[in-house]
C-alpha cells in the first residue's frame, strides 16, 4: 500500500518545491532571454539591409514559425502531462510507446500544416497581402519555404514536452539558446551574399531541422528506451487526443488573435506599417519571457498541487501574481515613459515617429497579459482547458472586428489599442474565473492542516451513521452537504441541522453528481441492501449499490475532489476467520452479496486512485451500534436486543449464542472518519472497531445485569449468512491515525438503555383526541405499530388530532 501511495503522491510532490520551482524558472527565463538581446541589435541590421517591405514578411516568417506548433493539437502539452504521470506512478516502461505514437501522431500532423501553408501561399502573396509586385516571386519561394519546416516545428514541440516531463530545464535551456539565436543570426548571415527573401527563410528553415535534430538526439539519451523501436501504440492514441481536444481550439484561436494583426495591418495599410508595428511588438513582447518562464515551471506545479493541496495552490498562484507585478510593472512604467526616445536613438527619428504610440500601448497590454497567464496556467493545470478555449473562442470574433475597426480609424496605432483592450479583458475574466472555482474555498489552516472552509458532502447524511458525522463536521467548522433519498432526517429537528445542506436524491443520479460541486470531501456511506437480504436479489444489489458508486466516481475524479472516505464492512468482507484477530492482510472471502459489493467498490477506488489520481480511504467498520439507531431494519444486534429487553419482548438469537462479534459506538467511527480528512500518511485501508471479541449471550447477559432484570431469549437455526466469528485488529488505525474506541461497550450499552426507555416513555404519553363524528370505530396497537406496547387506540371514520402530553 505505502508504495502505491508513493506512486501517486511522492514522485510528483516534489513539483511544488520552491527551489525546483526556482530553478527551472531561471533555466527558462536564461532560455527565452538570450535571444531578446540578439534581437535588439540583429534588428536595425536587418531592416537596413532587407528593406521595410522584405523585412516586414520577415517578420511574418518569424511569426509563423513561432505559431506553427498550432498544429500539434495540444498533443505537446499532452504528452508532458501523460508522460510525468507515467513517471509519477512508476510506469516508465510504458512511456516509449506512448512518446513515439504522440510524436507520430504530431509528425503528420505538421505534414497536414505544411500542405496547408503552401496551399493558401500563392493567395496570401498575391490577393491576401499588399505586397509590392518587385518582390512577389521571392516572397512566394519564402512561403514554400516556411510550409516544409511545419513538421520541424511541431515535432520539436513534442519533443520538448518530453524534456520538461523529465524535469530537463537545463538542457531545454542549453538547445533553446542557439535555436533562438540563430532565429536571428541567421537571416545575418545571408546579407552579405543576397537581400532576397528566398536564402533569407531557406536559412531560417534549415536552422528549424537542425533545431529538430538535436531535440531528438537528446531525448534519445535521456530516454534510451526510445531507441529500442519506433512504434505506433493504439491505445495511447486515445488519452493524448482527449487532453488535447480542448487545447486544440486554444492553439488554433491564440495565435490567430496574436499574428492576425499583422496580416490585417498589411492588407488595409502597406507592408511598411506592419514594420512600424511589428517592430515595437517584437521588442515589448519579448518582457512576456519573464511570466512566460514561470508558467512554464508553474503548470506542472499547478497539477500536483490542485491534486494534492488546494490551499498550497492559492499561496503559489498569489505568490506568482506578486512577483510578476512587482517584477514587470518598473519595467513597463520605464518602456512607456522612454518610448520615443529609445526609438528615435536605435532606428531613428522617422521610425519612432510612427512606432512610439505603438509601443507605449503594447507595453501596458504585455503588463496585463503577463498578469493573466498565471491564472491561465492554474484553470489548464486544474485540468479545465476547456474554459480558456470558450473564452478565446467569445474573445476572437469581438476582437477581430474591433481589430478592423481601429486600424481603419487610426492605423497601426489603433491595432495597438485593439491588442491591449482584448488582453485586458482576457485578464479579468480569467481572475474572476480562477478566484471563483478555483480559489473560492482556500482559507487559513485549522490544527488539522484543513481549510475551515472546506466542503464535506456526505453520501447517506441523513442515516443513523451519516447524521452522527454531519453534526461531528458542523461541530468542527466545516461547510456540509448531505445527500440521501429521505433529504432531511425523519424526527425532531436538532438545532444543527440549519448548519446542514440537506439534498434529496438517490446515490448515482444525476442530482447527486451535481451535488459534488465544489466538494473537498466526499464520505461515502450508502448501500441499498443489508447483509440479510442481500443474496435474495443480487442484480439489485449490484446495480443499485456498485453501478451508481461507479458513476459517483467517474464525477468525483473529474471534479478532482480531494479525497473519498468509503465506510466498508469489516463484519462481512473478510468472510469465515482464520484467525482471532482479523487484520487489513485477511483473506476476502465474502459469504453474502452485501460483503461482495463493498468488496468490489474497495476495488474500483483504488482503480480510480491508480488511474483518475482520485485519493481515496477506506475504513472497514465492524458492527455498528448507538443511541437514536433505527430498530425497525434487520440491522444492529445491540440496538435490536436493547429495544426488545427494554420492553420485555424476547430477543430472538440465530444459532447457539457464541456467535462472537466486534462492536463499536457510533461516535467512534465519526471521530475515525474525521481523522481521514487530515491523514497524510501512506495507507489507505483501516479497521475501525474495538478489537474486542464479544459472544451474544454475553451481549444478553450484559443487557440483564444493565436492566437488573429478567430477559428472555429465543434460539432459531444459524442463517447461512452469518460467519461465525468476526473481531477486528484495529492496530494500523491505532497507529497511523491515532485513533481509538473511546465509548467502552458497558458505557454504551448504558446510553442505548437509557435512551430506550426514554422513547418508550415519551409514545406512552402520546394522547389521541378524536375529533369530528363517530360513527364506527376500529382498534389497532398505536404503540406496537412503533415497537412499543402502549395498549389499543380507538380509531374514528372522523379523524386524529394527536398530541404530546403537555404539548
């Protein structure tokens, strides 16, 4: 078990580790840095050299080929993901298969991006763009240029993911520094033999497959296995494209609403103005390597720690907010303030005339949207890609219309205003989103280590069992939901119940899904059979208890609820005992389809805790007993046996009395089921009872030495059912999480006693008023009708008003 639970937990915790996170955010930032300083000084060269037209398709070449990872339909991110979890559950074996379908699957589809760009090329250099007729041949060779890299670009892409599965900054650094730099030392090298477009992007284009190359020889060393062979695995397909479904729209629409200014810059004004507007773009938006550095390393970190500690997700994305504000904010107060004449001192008096406005608005959207990736990287790192790609999908069509607009009205400066006013929207919706779903529910830390504000929903709440934890949650400060098919518990309202959220629906129905929202705790107490009738109808059994846990599951797991407590039988899964005490390594052998169904929910939640990461705990409790506990089910010796003595009716026993059984107070098991919510150890199986053997003509003759009195028993035949002895070791829960049976079972034999009588003397002082005309009457046991015999009520065809005594 403890190493299952490392699997899960213990490999991937170290994600959130402030010098990890440190360290790879300066690798990225060393990475995405050194380019940005060649830039500043291969820019003027080129311009120079190229001409603003030739430079101003330049510019569009750098853009597709830094956009044409669009094309892997989120498979890069995809593959991180999966391939960190194979690393976290310890499947390594299984990751060259997958690494090679992704990279395949990626493989094609640049092929499809590379037909694709060199399809629409002739359009865009003769219709689309305003592109003087002297360089349009040498642009057209530079587009079928461009389209051969897209398999280049994209399949560099996966194999990057690989690298930052493996935790690999350091030599994702070391092959992105070159690749980066040759993006612009390259073009610079042509100059001197040729101005023509057609060498210029050929260079660029060549620097892509070399780029690819040594991706791929890297990765074949951090990853030997990848050398074995080169498959296509089927069923690795399936998991990369579900992640990468909703990525997908996120890839397509981004980087349209990043580059689709330029293309509409050239077609509504010239060639020139997409240089006065790209180049203060380039510049300004290199200052996004700093967020984008951290997001980097955060995305992951996001993942472990939404999984494992949602408050440590709210210190890390406050955190990172801070530091990019306090980071960024001097620096683009000093871009906006110097605009005009650090232009005018690197390009020139004319170029910064028609730039600096550009760049003063571009500087205050990057401070904007280097703000928004931080909650962007918690919604995608939460596992809810789909929100950022619906509202790209509402933000593209609004933002290319005033795109239009504004570069219609005020040129190239109106772009700037169009890009810095989507980004600012953006960023508030995604803060608003994030604090809402995501960060609602973070609060301070009780002694426990628990939010105060976390949300328990507890499945069977209002049962004798689940009632006892909701009032036990209510009493620690915890926000409550209760689902059951009864809603609010029959009786007398207590004064905690207002503190409960109480649900009326059947376990597995849709409205017990929904009612999982926003939940930290799910305590699953339900079953629909008892252990005496189960075996006369099994499929019910199965269908009504298994099937609809199974659907509870498939919801929690993508709600990512923090943990399941799951109340199982200790007094029917292990079956006929082979030992005196039972412990959590007993042989499982059910006698009864009520043990069968527990056992195989065991099962399924530590399916879904191996593959869905939904933590879950399970505590197998022995027979249960209590005051207030229902008598009229077939369940519950003490509470049978006690409401029969009380009464004077004789206890019916099944078999010859030495039937021994476990038995432990119901406050004992709330208090077990509280110590789940804040356990951090590595079990996740747990015996809850008193570790005590008791027969049940020992129970008999405790209740007669507790009455003082006569009680009488019938014997009947053993029931098949009935294993003949059943105590549970309770040592691990003792030991792990410092628990015990406090209620000894004289103490609570003396509650059930005493709450006994209690009713019994409150329906004794129930009086019947008859009320309306009598005009026959019939007579029935009011006080049998509830277990009690209070002697016969006459009945009117008018009808009762019934009332307390001295109500």
């Amino acid at each position: 078990m403890k190493e299952t639970t490392d699997k899960l937990n213990g490999r991937n915790g170290h994600l959130t580790s402030g010098r990890l996170l440190a360290r790879n955010t300066i690798w990225n930032l060393i990475g995405n840095g050194a380019p940005l300083i060649v830039a500043v000084f291969s820019i003027p060269i080129l311009i120079h050299g190229l001409g603003k037209d030739r430079f101003g398709v330049l510019t569009l070449a750098w853009a597709l080929i830094g956009y044409a990872s669009l094309f892997d339909i989120g498979l890069g991110r995809a593959l991180t993901q999966l391939v960190a979890k194979k690393l976290g559950s310890g499947e390594d074996h299984e990751i060259p298969a997958l690494a090679w379908t992704s990279l395949l699957l990626m493989l094609a589809l640049g092929a499809v991006g590379s037909v694709a760009i060199i399809a629409i090329s002739p359009w865009l250099t003769h219709h689309a763009l305003k592109i003087p007729e002297g360089i349009q041949p040498e642009v057209l060779r530079g587009f079928y240029l461009l389209g051969l890299a897209v398999p280049a670009v994209v399949s560099t892409a996966g194999l990057r993911g690989l690298l930052e599965a493996h935790q690999r900054f350091d030599l994702i650094t070391a092959l992105r520094i070159p690749t980066g730099v040759f993006t612009f030392v390259g073009p610079l090298t042509v100059l001197p033999f040729s101005s023509s477009l057609g060498p210029v992007v050929g260079i660029l284009v060549a620097g892509r497959f070399l780029g690819c190359l040594a991706h791929l020889l890297v990765c074949l060393k951090v990853i030997p296995e990848l050398r074995e062979r080169v498959a296509w695995h089927g069923p690795s397909a399936a998991p990369l494209l579900k992640f990468g479904g909703w990525m997908t729209v996120t890839n397509i629409v981004s980087p349209l609403m990043v580059t689709m200014d330029r293309f509409l810059i050239g077609a509504l004004v010239s060639m020139a103005a997409v240089a006065y507007y790209a180049t203060p773009n380039e510049v300004v938006t290199k200052l996004l390597i700093i967020p984008g550095a951290l997001v980097g390393v955060m995305f992951p970190a996001f993942s472990t720690s939404f999984e494992l500690d949602r408050d440590r997700t709210a210190a890390l994305y406050k955190r990172c907010v801070k530091y990019v504000f306090l980071t960024l904010f001097p620096l683009v107060l000093l871009t906006v303030v110097l605009a005009h004449r650090g232009l005018e001192l690197w390009l020139g008096a004319d170029f910064a005339q028609h730039s600096f406005r550009v760049l003063q608005w571009l500087a205050m959207g990057v401070l904007l949207n280097s703000l928004a990736q931080i909650p962007f990287a918690l919604v995608q790192g939460a596992g809810r890609p789909d929100l950022t790609a619906k509202l790209h999908l509402v933000e593209l069509p609004c933002y290319l219309l005033l795109l239009w607009w504004l570069i219609s009205a005020y040129g190239v400066e109106g772009a700037a205003i169009a890009w810095t006013a989507r980004v600012g929207v953006d960023a508030l919706v995604l803060f608003v989103v994030t604090q809402r779903l995501f960060l609602r529910r973070s609060a301070r830390l009780n002694r426990d280590g628990l939010g105060d504000s976390a949300v328990c929903v507890v499945l069977g709440g209002s049962g004798f069992l689940g009632q006892r934890l909701c009032r036990t949650l209510v009493n620690a400060g915890f926000h409550v939901r209760s689902v059951s098919r009864s809603g609010r518990p029959k009786g007398q309202p207590e004064p905690w119940w207002s503190s409960v959220e109480w649900v009326a629906a059947g376990i597995g129905t849709e409205l017990s899904i929904m009612a999982l929202d926003q939940a930290d705790f799910v305590f699953h107490l339900v079953s629909t059979t008892l252990p005496s009738t189960s075996n006369s109808d099994m499929i019910y059994d199965l269908e009504s208890n298994v099937l609809s846990t199974v659907r509870i599951l498939e919801a929690a797991a993508a709600m990512r609820i923090r943990r399941m407590v799951f109340v199982s039988s200790g007094g029917t899964v292990y079956g006929p005992a082979r030992q005196t005490l039972i412990s959590e390594h007993h042989t499982t052998e059910p006698i009864c389809s009520y043990g069968i169904h527990k056992l195989a929910i065991e099962k399924y939640l530590q399916l879904f805790r191996l593959t869905r990461n939904l933590d879950s705990i399970v505590l197998r409790v022995s027979n249960l007993y209590g005051e207030s506990q229902d008598c009229s089910k077939p369940l519950g010796a003490i509470a049978h046996f006690t409401n029969r003595a009380v009464r004077g009716t004789p206890i019916e026993i099944w078999g010859d009395g030495t039937t021994t059984r476990d038995y432990v107070h119901v406050d004992d098991v709330a208090s077990a089921l509280l110590k789940c919510m804040s356990y951090d150890g590595a079990e996740r199986l747990f015996n809850i009872g008193s570790g005590r053997s008791i027969s049940l003509n020992q129970l008999v003759e405790m209740l007669r030495q507790g009455l003082a009195g006569p009680v009488t028993v019938n014997y009947r035949p053993r029931r098949d059912f009935d294993v003949p002895e059943n105590v549970l070791d309770v040592t691990r829960a003792r030991r792990e999480l410092s628990w015990g049976p406090e209620v000894p079972l004289e103490s609570g034999l003396e509650r059930m006693i005493e709450a006994a009588r209690t009713a019994i003397g409150e329906r004794k002082d129930i009086r019947v008023e008859v009320v309306g005309d009598v005009q026959s009457t019939s007579s029935i046991d009011f006080g049998e009708r509830r277990g009690v015999p209070t002697g016969p009520v006459v009945l009117a065809h008018g009808y009762l008003d019934a009332k307390r005594a001295g109500g």
